[in-house]
C-alpha cells in the first residue's frame, strides 16, 4: 500500500479510509467477533457490500444529473458505462487469488483507472464522434451511415489509449462508444467530459467509504500495482510456477 505508514498511522481510523491498514491488521475488520468468522458470513457481508455499493453509486450519479449544470443540457439520469463499473464488485485483495484474470480485474478498479481512463475516454469518444460526424456520408457506402465505423474508432483508440499508459477499466470503452453513438449524449458535446469526471469522482468517493467498511479494503494502491503486497496478488509468473506439473525455480534451465 503506497499511503507511508508513519502518516497512516497518525491519522488513524481516517487513513483506513484511504487504504490504509496498521501492521498485520490489513484484512481485519473494525469490529471482530466469532460469528463473522464463518464462510458464510464473509460471504453475506461481501454481497450486501456489492450491492449497496452498486445501488447507492447510482443514485448518487441519477441525483448529480439532476443538478442544476447538467440538468439545463439536458444530461441523461445516467450514463450507461457507470453501470458497468467494477469498483464495488472487486475492489478489495485476498489471500487466494483464482487466476491472473481476477487480478486484473481488481486491479483495474483502482482509483488511478476510474479517474484517468473514463476521462480520457469520453475526450476520445467525443473527438472520434465530432472528426466523423465531419465527413460526408458517401464516404462510408452502408445503410447505417458512418456512425458504425465512428463506434468502432472511438472504442478501439480508447483501448488502446488506456492500456498503453495502463490505466485500463472495462466502463471506459462504453464511455467512448456512448459518446460516438449516441444522439443525447454527442449533443451535450465536450461538457460530456466534465459530467464524466464528475461521475468519476462520486463512484471513487463512494467506493472509499463502502469498501472499507469491515474486512474489505480500497484502494490497494493509489500510484502503482508494485505495491500490492504479493502474497495478497501472485503475479502471472508466480502462478505458473506454482501450476501442478511446473518445474519448481530451482530445477530450471539457466
């Protein structure tokens, strides 16, 4: 975790808040008991966190659109892409981790990627969408006019865009193709933006409070995923090595 510990501890039980926890109490709920021990308890309470989180995010985000700067252009109650957002189903590390693929998720509901990949790619939806809409349709021989090879653009820069400066989160390239494909929201034109990164910072705002209520944490790192502890997050290759029938370190070929 990249919050110092000497700051994280002096400002505790708030630093828990952004991710911190005190020494060997990282997974440790505020409030221990026996009965919370049980699988199924975890479990229960994970659940009730998931969607608690998820409907509370949203009625956030519906509320913020009816403020006062986004109700006057006529911004939608929500902008489909906040409804695929990962930060209350996986935000939170864990001693067993099933595959890579789970650890990339988690690590793709960091708060670097909420706020860097959903703004960057409603500039790129929005900038695709206005270049295309641009250009003559007889440019573009089908029955759907351009607005297929816009969508395709916009989504694909913006996959490429995040993933090279690796804040990639799985909503941003419907923030991108909303932005190509839809009449609403292409009318409210680079304001798009700025309602983006609003929604962007409710989900994150929300998500600190959520997801470190009991045994969860959130954010596992704040600058870079090398902070991750990696016996909470084997990598890639350390779960190859660990495979049944792999061949153990010191075994191996120079």
């Amino acid at each position: 975790m990249d919050v110092p510990d000497h700051i994280g501890r002096r400002f505790y039980p708030f630093s828990r808040f952004i991710g911190y926890r005190p020494g060997d109490n990282a997974q440790q709920p505020i409030v221990m008991s026996k009965l919370r021990s049980k699988a199924w308890v975890t479990k229960a309470e994970n659940i009730v966190q998931s969607v608690v989180g998820a409907w509370v995010a949203l009625t956030l985000l519906a509320l913020a659109a009816r403020a006062a700067p986004f109700h006057s252009r006529h911004v939608p109650v929500i902008v489909g892409s906040f409804g695929a957002d990962i930060t209350y189903g996986m935000p939170q590390s864990s001693k067993v981790v099933a595959s890579v693929r789970t650890h990339l998720t988690r690590i793709q509901a960091q708060p670097r990627n909420i706020v860097l990949s959903m703004p960057i790619s409603a500039v790129i939806g929005m900038g695709v969408g206005k270049l295309f809409a641009m250009q003559d349709d007889s440019l573009f021989p089908s029955e759907y006019g351009k607005q297929w090879a816009s969508s395709s653009t916009a989504v694909a820069l913006s996959l490429l865009v995040t993933q090279e400066i690796s804040v990639p989160h799985p909503p941003g390239g419907a923030t991108a193709l909303l932005a190509a494909s839809n009449q609403q929201i292409f009318d409210l034109g680079w304001f798009y933006v700025g309602y983006v990164m609003t929604g962007s910072m409710i989900m994150l705002g929300w998500g600190l409070i959520i997801n470190n209520i009991g045994r969860r944490r959130y954010p596992q790192y704040w600058i870079t995923p090398e902070m991750i502890p990696h016996d909470d997050h084997p990598s890639e290759k350390q779960q190859l090595q660990t495979a049944p029938g792999s061949a153990k370190p010191g075994e191996r070929q120079a």
